[in-house]
C-alpha cells in the first residue's frame, strides 16, 4: 500500500465522511501494542518504594529483634510491597476508568460503610488509643487509606458529571464538601485529625482545579480552619501535642518527647548522616521509628544528601501525577485527570505533613511518609494509586481516543 502523502493525510483528517476510517485505522495501529506507562512516575514510585523497604528494614532492626525476628517487619513490609504490585499490576491492566466514572455513588456509599465499620465493636481494632484499623484475624486494614481512594473515586465523578453547578452554583459547590463533610465526621469519631485534613484539603484542590470560586473556597478554608481550632482546643491530648510543639525541650520527657528525639535524630545526621543501620534514636528512644517518625531516622542515617533525595522522588511524583492529569484533561478525559489531581494532591500533602512534624515545623500527627513508613494498608494503596495514574496516562496516550477527539 503507498504512503499517503502529507495532503492527503490532512484532507483525511478534515473530511468528515473519513472519521468512521480514522478511528479504524487506529484500533488497527493499536492492534499488539502493550500498556503505555508512563517512565519518569515509575522510576519515582519504585525510588521511593526501594527506599522505603530499606529503611523499614534499618529503622525496625531493634524492635523486631527483641521479638525474635531482626528482619520481622522487613519481611512483612516486602510481602506488603508483593501485594501492593500484584494488585497494581491488575488494576493498570483490567480496570477501566468509565467503570469507575459511573458508579460515583457507589464508591461513596462503600467509603462511609468502611468508615462506619471501624467504629463497630468487634470490627474496629484500638491501636494506641484509636480506633482506625478493621480487623481481620491477623490482618489489620486501615479504613482511612481505602476510604480516601474511594472518596477520590466519587469527588472526580461528580466534577464531571455536575462541573458547571459546581462553577456556577453555591448548591453545586456545597454538596460534594457536604459528602466530604461526612466522611471528616467519621474519621474525628476513630479519631484521626490528620486523616481529615488531607480529606478535606484534597477535596478542596480537586474543587478547586474543575473551576470552583475562589470566593467559595476561601470561605471553606476559614469555616475549616475554625473546627480546627475547636477540634484543638477541645481535646485535651491535642492541646499536648501543640505544646509540645511550639517548646519541645520545656517537656522533652512528655508533651515534647517524640518531637525532641526527632530532632535530635536529625540533628545528629548532620550533613553526611551517620551511616545506614547506624542510628541511636531507633534504639527504643525514637517512638514509632519505622512508621510516624521513619524520616527522623533515615534523615539520621543518611543525612542532608537522603533528605534531598527523598523530597526529589516525591517532587518527580507529583509532577509527574498533575503532568499527567493536564494530559488527560486535554484528551477529553476528565474523569481521569480530576482523580489524578486528587491522588497526586493526596499523597503530596501527606509527604509534606509527615516530614513537617518529623521536623518540628507542625503540630505531632499520626500520618505515615507515603511508600516509606512501615504499613500493610498504606502502602498497597500507594501502589493502587501510583497504578491508578498510571492507567489514566494509558488512555490518555490512546491512538483510538486521540482519532476520534481528532474526527470529532
């Protein structure tokens, strides 16, 4: 068959009797062709996954020795990784997006069902004084983690299916944060005040990236910065954790304690860090060194140079989840791109909210460092999502979409 020339390829495009051939033409150009993925995400998602195996391994030596085992929570967390891939492997290559677009009912229903059922007697499982895990025998899954995923799920659906109420109307604008409004309620009765910030912060960014008023949202942040002074100023604990905050060393036995030895963890890694495995402050001073307070401990051990670079992974990741939404928007995919905003926003504000109090730049919060923090349910669902804006690359990148966006 002779090779069109360029005029011929251009009244192709431009006939509109042709569109039926160029859609064609290019299912039969996509005929064995593999998944598109996108590099630079998996090399920032693998980056951070590798980092966070050996990390979990040093920061957890201690603990897991004392139970027997050194490499205890090593092993779990490399099984952990096995499911997260396996299920990421299934949903880049099986789950459709105009699936999930069309049950957005559905996926809020299940995240205020999983929400409720950790509150269940016999279900829900107390950890530390809170109720957030559901669980199943030896299996423990963190409800906020599958509910977050499912919320997104129902945020992006609605964005696309009642955008112009959202830009136009206050009513519009109100009831997904009503919907969102629910869940926050559910996860402060676990309670989880971290939780319900990167909630409601991710559900304001995608609300506000489909066109939502500044005005409205602006007014949203006040209304949402003034419960959270209440939330504060109510509880007791909570005061503790703001005092220990702002002076650490006035209580470094106490209120300060967690915040004082990761400091002093950071402090001692100086500019080189200390030397993988070498770390003091794992030694049963750090609390929850291989989940809440793993970046004190690889800060420890690796210095200004692993600091640098685990912000670097996470700034490739989450420029390359909006980079990948915008492409998707521009494709006519909106569904896609607002799920990406929203999963690109979510684990980029739980990244900056972990090493901030890691860091004493805010108040002590029960959140895990994204791909890093020792967690079974954490950290299959990063591997869900990084799949997740996967698959949105791979229909964006769709020759049979861009034809018929073409012929359109």
């Amino acid at each position: 068959m002779m090779t069109p020339t360029a005029g011929e390829q251009r009244a192709t495009r431009l006939a509109p009797g042709k569109a039926g051939e160029i859609v064609k033409q290019a299912e039969m150009a996509l005929r064995g062709e593999g998944t598109r993925i996108d590099g630079l995400l998996l090399v920032a998602a693998l980056g951070l996954l590798s980092l966070g195996l050996v990390m979990v391994s040093s920061a957890s030596v201690a603990l897991s020795d004392k139970m027997g085992d050194p490499f205890h929570y090593a092993i779990r967390q490399a099984l952990f990784a096995a499911i997260g891939m396996a299920l990421a492997v299934y949903v880049l290559w099986r789950v459709d997006l105009a699936f999930l677009e069309k049950h957005r009912y559905l996926w809020l229903l299940l995240a205020f069902a999983v929400l409720l059922a950790v509150l269940l007697p016999g279900l829900g499982h107390t950890v530390n004084g809170s109720r957030r895990w559901i669980g199943f025998g030896p299996i423990n899954i963190q409800a906020s983690e599958l509910a977050r995923l499912l919320l997104i799920f129902y945020l992006s659906a609605y964005l696309v299916a009642k955008r112009d109420l959202v830009t136009r109307s206050w009513k519009g604008f109100f009831m997904p944060i009503l919907a969102m409004g629910v869940a926050a309620m559910l996860l402060m009765l676990e309670p989880d005040l971290g939780a319900t910030v990167v909630l409601m912060t991710t559900g304001m960014v995608m609300i506000f990236l489909a066109g939502g008023q500044m005005r409205w949202v602006f007014a949203l942040i006040m209304a949402g910065a003034v419960l959270l002074y209440l939330a504060v100023v109510f509880e007791p604990y909570r005061m503790r954790r703001i005092s220990g905050f702002t002076d650490p060393w006035a209580d470094p036995l106490d209120a300060g304690f967690q915040l004082s030895m990761a400091l002093i963890a950071i402090g001692r890694g100086g500019w080189t860090g200390v030397g993988l495995g070498d770390s003091v402050q794992k030694l049963f001073y750090l609390p929850e060194a291989h989940t809440d307070f793993i970046f004190s401990v690889l800060a420890e051990e690796l210095g200004l140079p692993g600091m640098i670079g685990l912000i670097l992974l996470y700034g490739l990741f989450l420029g390359r989840g909006f980079a990948i939404g915008r492409m998707a928007e521009r494709a006519g995919l909106l569904f896609g791109a607002f799920m990406a905003y929203g999963i690109s926003t979510w684990i980029g504000l739980q990244a900056f909210i972990s090493m901030g109090v890691n860091m004493g730049l805010l108040p002590t919060k029960g959140l895990t460092l994204p791909f890093i923090s020792y967690g079974g349910s954490s950290l299959v669902m990063m591997c869900v999502a990084t799949a997740l804006l996967m698959r949105v690359y791979h229909e964006a990148t769709d020759p049979v979409r861009l034809a018929r966006a073409r012929a359109s």
